[in-house]
C-alpha cells in the first residue's frame, strides 16, 4: 500500500472520528433536552395530583446493573422515585389490620431488580444498620441479593395472637406477625421473595451486679425458675422488634397530618426517601431509627391475663448512664429497681415486663445531650433551668413522643398494668391513653437517687412527674443545684 492511499484512510478515520464525536455530543444534548422536559413534565403533573404519574411509558422495569461484583441484582440505572399508576409497578397486597397474615400480606422492600416493582413499603430491613449492610456489599463482603437462611431461628416460645394485632387503630408502629415470617410467608420465601422478619425472639440468662448483691443481701431469692442459682442468673425470653410504621395509624395517633408527616420524614431525614412524598399509595414505612427490647421475667402466656399481675418498667435508653454508670440521671438505678421489682413479681406467681427502647437522650441523640450537659455545668447547673438548657439547644424539652409507645403492650395482649415502674407523666398518660389501666404507678425510692441527679429529678417532678412527696416550688428548684466542673478531678 502506498503512503498516499495511507494518508488518505487515516485522513478519512479522523473525519470519522470528528464526525461521531459530533454526533455523540448532539444526541447527548437531545437526551438532556428530553430529560428535563419528562423532569418538568413530572414536576408539573405531581403538583397538581400528588403522588401519581399519568405517564404510559413511565417504568421501572430496566436491564440490570451488572459488574464482577453484582452480577445483575439491581437496575441498570438508580431509580430514585416512583409514581401511583406507573407502568410496571405493582405493589404486592398489604391489607394492615387484617387478622390473617396471609390476607393482610407480607411487607415487600427489597429494591432488587427481581422485586422493586413489588414494593408496599419504604425503608429498608434492619433500620439503621441497612447502611452497614450497604458498606458490606459495596466491599464485596455480601452478595448484593444474599438471601437468609431461616433455618432453626423460629421463636422458642408461642406470643398468641391478640385481638389487637387485628385493629389498626391499636398498632402501628410494628409488625405484630413480625416473628412468624418464616412461617407464614415460607412459600413466598421458596419463590425468591425477599420477605425478612422484624421481630426476633429468644430465651437467656442474664447476669446483673447490682441484682446479684440483692441475692446476697436478701432482696431477691433463689427460686429455680426465675432467679435460677446462687450465682444470680436469671432466666428470662426477650424479643428484638425493628419498627414498622403504618403511616396512617402513626399520622392519626400523633395527630397530625398524614401527608405534612410524609413531607417531614421526607425532608428530615435528607431526602433519602423520596417515596415518602410520591407514593401515598405505599402506607408503610421502614424508619431508619432503634427499636426496642423486650425482657420477659416468668410466664409469658400470663401477660394477657387480667387477673395476673404485672409489674412493667418502659425505659428508654440511656448509654452513659445504663451502660457505664454516669451519675448525672436516675436511669441505671431506674432500671435496676424495675427489673428487681419485675423478678419479685414473677416469683410471686405474677409476670414482669422491661420494654426498653432506643430512644437516647429523649431521642435527641447522645451528641445534643452532652452539648446540653456542656450548658449546665457552665452555666451553673440549676433545676430551675433543667429544661431550658436542653430547649437551647435542641428546641425541645423532649423528641419521645410516647403515643406510638403502647403498641408493643398491645402486642403481648396488655390490657392492665398493676405495678408502672415509672414517674413520667408523658409514659402514662400515653399508656392510659391507649386503653390499658394502670392501677399503681412507683417512683424510685429517694436512696438510689445520685446526688448530681437531683436537679433532674426536682425538675421533672415540678413539671409533672409523679411523686408522693413535695412538688418543688420555682425559689426551690433554684437551690437544687448540680456538681460544677471545678468539683471534677482531672
């Protein structure tokens, strides 16, 4: 081949080239075009009819992502939103309130190509830790569409059913068939779907310091069932229940708003659940938040008996103090009362319940708490202005919210509490509330109180709290003061 025809292909690839990369950037300039026009056109259409997609074309329906790691679990591309009415969604059935699982339908999330068109639900399992799940996939640690083996994880004992898991009105903030997945939806499972459980029961021995001094000290007894041996183990079931909000149960409860509830939870948590606002067709919700435990000392099967007494402390977490004693609060003390009081009630043919949930720093969080105990101690730690410090920073005395709080009562078929191991006012009334009678509530006795506790305990009891003794006056509260930092030993 001669340098002249040579010169000339190469000429001819080069205009080639040119040509092709002019024609890329053209049909990109078109797509963006489309692109924004289909944006507006949503934008547009969702304004005027929230939620719903009037599009024929709209779909979800796409090739899947594929990559050495991946191979072909998720859609080619990340779906952001979907629409009611969108071509190709389908969400399966989820009847809340039915009394049989099988008519009422198992939670479907899975955002797997194989089962994102059949979602009735937002979120993800596991709450929180779906983003640990997300770091594992991404280093390659978890297959993206692993399945679990449920093999062996059924309960260890039977929770019966109540007439309560049947009424809307009575649960919405978990699901009450949450333990009996495996069994109800086992075909469903067979089939591929990814249907997960959101309750988990199991039974334990627990060992306690300050339980085991008041064996030796003869506050408790060893009885072979509930106090087990002279080393202070106890027997107890517990139950772990990850939330399940059905949003027109929780709208109605706090009430408030369905939609502004959706549009918050939206805008709140970063926008990351953008169905929030464009599915109103999908009623239930994941929250990415804690959940809570439940310890059960004695017969479980007499929880829903009313003529078995129960004694039930509601707790709600507290790391520095429950954890690692910090004496600034009553809650590790709190605890270990109401655990000592649910044991001696167990011994005594009766049934005690500790329901603790994952609520720390009055669900402010544990960064906003130190920053609120920061204010105290510098500005000098008063029970007059116990609640203003923390309103400072956080805007709020309390983020708690105890309406949605009863519903796991609700679940063990609760409907009166003899013993209420509690002196907040907001944990009773939310209780009362839901119907379930309390006919005693108990405070911490004065000498498990710390003393840098006091300015906590003066000022919730002047805002409420129960207490058979004094109510604080305002000159009062004032001279109930707190340890200063110059009092700390560095």
């Amino acid at each position: 081949m001669s340098e002249s025809v040579l010169s000339e292909i190469l000429v001819t690839l080069a205009d080639l080239k040119a040509s092709q990369q002019l024609l890329s950037q053209k049909v990109d300039t078109i797509q963006a075009s489309k692109d924004e026009h289909t944006y507006k056109h949503k934008v547009s259409h969702y304004n005027s009819s929230p939620g719903h997609s009037d599009s024929d074309v709209d779909t979800i329906v796409s090739p899947t992502f594929a990559t050495d790691d991946n191979p072909g679990v998720w859609t080619e591309k990340p779906v952001l939103t979907t629409y009611v009415g969108q071509k190709g969604v389908k969400p399966a059935k989820m009847n809340w309130g039915e009394a049989d699982p099988k008519v009422r339908g198992p939670i479907v999330i899975s955002r797997l190509a194989s089962s994102i068109n059949n979602r009735n639900a937002i979120g993800a399992y596991g709450g929180p830790y779906s983003i640990y799940r997300a770091l594992a996939v991404a280093m390659g640690d978890l297959p993206a569409d692993h399945k679990p083996n449920f093999e062996n994880t059924q309960p260890p004992i039977k929770i019966k059913q109540q007439p309560q898991w049947s009424d809307p009105s009575k649960i919405v903030s978990m699901d009450p068939f949450g333990h009996l997945t495996n069994q109800y939806y086992k075909t469903e499972i067979e089939e591929g779907l990814d249907v997960r459980p959101t309750i988990a029961i199991t039974r334990a021995h627990m060992i306690v310091p300050e339980l085991q001094e008041e064996l030796r000290n003869g506050g408790l007894k060893v009885d072979g069932r509930v106090m087990v041996n002279e080393s202070g183990e106890l027997n107890v079931h517990k139950a772990a229940v990850d939330p399940v909000w059905y949003l027109p149960g929780v709208a109605a409860r706090l009430n408030v708003d369905e939609q502004y509830l959706r549009r918050s939870l939206f805008e709140n948590s970063g926008g990351m659940y953008s169905e929030l606002v464009t599915r109103p067709d999908i009623k239930l919700f994941l929250p990415p938040i804690g959940g809570l435990t439940v310890y059960i000392f004695g017969n479980h099967e007499l929880l829903s008996d009313p003529n078995t007494r129960l004694t039930v402390r509601v707790h709600d977490e507290c790391n520095g103090s429950d954890v690692f004693g910090s004496d600034i609060c009553t809650c590790r003390p709190y605890l270990i009362y109401g655990m000592k009081e649910s044991i001696k009630e167990a011994q005594n043919g009766g049934v005690g319940l500790i329901i603790y949930f994952r609520k720390e720093g009055r669900a402010l969080g544990e960064v906003t708490k130190y920053l609120v105990y920061n204010a105290r101690k510098r500005g000098g730690d008063s029970a007059s202005t116990y609640f203003a410090r923390t309103e400072n920073v956080a805007g709020v005395k309390d983020m708690r919210f105890q309406a949605l709080m009863p519903d796991v009562l609700h679940w063990l078929g609760v409907t009166k509490i003899d013993r209420f191991m509690s002196m907040s006012n907001m944990k009773h009334d939310a209780v009362v509330d839901a119907g379930i009678k309390i006919l005693e509530r108990c405070e911490i006795p004065d000498e498990l109180i710390p003393p840098d506790s006091k300015v906590e305990m003066e000022a919730k009891i002047a805002a409420g709290y129960f207490s058979k003794g004094h109510i604080p006056c305002a000159e009062e509260l004032t001279k109930t003061v707190g340890r200063g930092w110059d009092e700390f030993h560095h």
